[in-house]
C-alpha cells in the first residue's frame, strides 16, 4: 500500500513539473512577442518622427523640437540662397548686414564736363534704380510761359526744380510752366488767382510770387511722390541728414539766400536774393551735385552751370529754417514761412 502511493506522488510531481515547464515556455513566448511588437512600435514611431519633427514633442506638450525646426529655418540667408545646416558638417552661410548699405554716389567723371546749355538731361546712380532728370534754364526762350512771359526769368527757379523732381519720379514730361498754367491753377484755385493777378513785370516784389516749399508737397502728394518736409533744421543735424539721405540715391529740393549764414563765403554766390535748387546726389569726389536751373558767374563756375559742385557744409550756410512752421501759404510768403528743405522718398521707415 505505501508503494503504491509512492508511484502516484512519483506521477503527479511528474506531472506537476511538466505542467510547469509548459507554462513557463508559453509565458516566455507571450513576453517575447510583447517586447517584438514594442520594438515595431518604437520603431514606427521614430520612422514618423523622421518625416514630422515636431511630432513627437507636440503629443508629449514639448515645444522644443518645433522651435528647432523654426531656428533651422532661420539660417537660410534672405536673398534666398540655400544654406547649410551644422547636420551636414558645414556651417550656415552668412549675407551682409542690412544695416550695412553701400552709399550711392555718381562719379563725377560720368557726369557732363560743359553744362552751359538750356536743358539738360542727366542720369545720377540711385538705388534701386538710376534716375534721369531734365533740367531747365528757367529764363531759356522754349522755356517762357506764353501766358506770364517775364515770371519765368524772375520766379520760375521753384516750379523748374519742382518739374525736375517729377520728370524723375513721376515721369513728368511737360515745361516747368505747365505747372504755373496748369496744375497749380487747377490745385490752388482761388489762391492760383490772387498770386497771378499780379502784374506780371520785371519788378520782383509786385509780380506774381513763386509756389512755396508747402505748395510744392502738395503737387508731390498729388503726383503721388512721397517726402518729407524739413522747415526747422540744426546744422549738424541737417548735414548728417542730407548726406545720408543723397547717398541713398535720392534728391532734395532746397532754398538759399544771397548770403551764408558762416563766416568767410562768398556773398550772392548763388544768388542776390532767394533761390531754389535741387541736390541731385553726390559725386565719388564727395561734393553735392547741385541742379540749378540760373546761370551764374564764370569766374566762379566755369562752364558748370545747369549742374554745378559744392561742399555740403558750404550749401548748409546759405539755407535757413522757418520761424513761422504752421503757415500753410501755398506761395512764397517771406524767408519766415518758406525756408527749410524737403526729402524726396525718404528711406527712413
């Protein structure tokens, strides 16, 4: 009897041990495929990861994978040219700083050597284009207004250097007296009437006055040429201004009077009373290039005479602000209310 039970223990711990080995063979494959089917996953997910970069991050609430990506994006250069990532080994190209913007300047050995003409046509280096400019000699026959034939010779330096500047920007074709006859009369109204009621003489203080600095912003509105009107300056203000603003390639309409406000220069050197010009530019040799639309001494000019040269220190003495900065008068109302310069398209934001 006790062998007997002997042999059944014998068998059912055989058993027992078999049904052991069993499950933990089958609990080993069930772990193994377990961890085969993470390894499938992971290794989607990082195949998703590949083509979205940002993925990953945005289902865990990360951020800085994206950020990566837009960093990685903002080393390509701005003029569009590819750029390198530091992945490939090389590091990211480099374009010049904007900041960092050459001066426009026109040599003056490209420019006319004889100037002594009554129109003159001329192209000054600008940015991002050049621009030609026509100038006129206000007191030149073709150049008479048919209607105020003694006007021009006397006040027609404004709506010339005026007409210069549109020809340039606006594409302006007409004689500067199309201005006086035409656009102002249309612009101004009554105010065109009461300036040209005046008799037209040789007399400078009873004939017809000259359209304003103020006056000429509102033809460049109208011809929709953006500036930007100067009426108080300080010198060195003015200096470091208009030099910055003529080596952007743009021009400046100013007024001068008979004499400089700087000891030791030469009084009506380029006028006896008041007289509007126009800055072109600058030339390689640093001198303004200078439109002026009235013949002046030889002794002093030579044969530069619708383009004329000076220092831009020198020009700053013989210009003035206004004293009177809200008169809005459309014509010359006094050295008060009609000095100062304007910017033609101004490159400031």
């Amino acid at each position: 009897m006790k062998r007997k039970l002997s042999k059944r223990s014998v068998t059912a711990a055989l058993i027992l041990v078999i049904l052991a080995i069993v499950l933990f063979f089958c609990l080993r494959a069930g772990d193994v495929g377990e961890r085969r089917a993470d390894v499938e996953t992971a290794a989607a997910d990082s195949s998703m990861a590949a083509d979205d970069p940002g993925s990953e991050d945005r289902k865990n609430g990360d951020s800085s994978a994206a950020d990566s990506q837009t960093a990685a994006e903002e080393t390509l250069p701005e003029n569009g040219s590819e750029a390198m990532s530091v992945a490939d080994g090389q590091l990211p190209q480099t374009t010049p700083s904007q900041e960092e913007v050459q001066p426009v300047v026109t040599k003056r050995a490209d420019l006319p050597a004889d100037t002594r003409v009554d129109n003159l046509t001329v192209t000054v280096n600008s940015d991002p284009q050049d621009r030609t400019y026509t100038i006129c000699k206000q007191s030149a026959k073709e150049n008479l207004s048919k209607q105020f034939p003694r006007y021009m010779p006397g006040h027609g330096c404004s709506a010339s250097s005026l007409a210069c500047v549109l020809g340039a920007y606006a594409g302006f074709a007409e004689k500067p007296y199309y201005l006086v006859e035409n656009v102002e009369r249309e612009m101004f109204g009554n105010a065109w009437t009461k300036n040209y009621s005046k008799k037209d003489t040789d007399d400078s203080k009873s004939r017809p006055m000259p359209i304003s600095l103020y006056g000429m912003t509102k033809v460049l509105d109208a011809y929709q040429v953006k500036y930007r009107y100067v009426r108080v300056f300080e010198d060195t203000q003015a200096m470091a201004e208009i030099e910055a603003h003529l080596k952007s390639g743009n021009p400046v309409i100013f007024i001068v009077s008979a004499k400089s406000r700087f000891k030791g220069a030469r009084k009506n050197k380029w006028t006896t009373g008041y007289h509007c010009m126009t800055m072109l530019g600058m030339t390689d040799t640093d001198e303004v290039i200078i439109a002026d639309t009235v013949d002046r001494s030889r002794d002093i000019f030579g044969d530069d005479q619708r383009i004329k040269y000076a220092p831009l220190d020198e020009l700053i003495g013989y210009m003035f602000s206004c004293t009177d900065t809200t008169s809005t008068s459309l014509y010359w109302g006094g050295k008060a209310s009609s000095g100062g310069y304007i910017l033609i398209n101004p490159q400031e934001e």
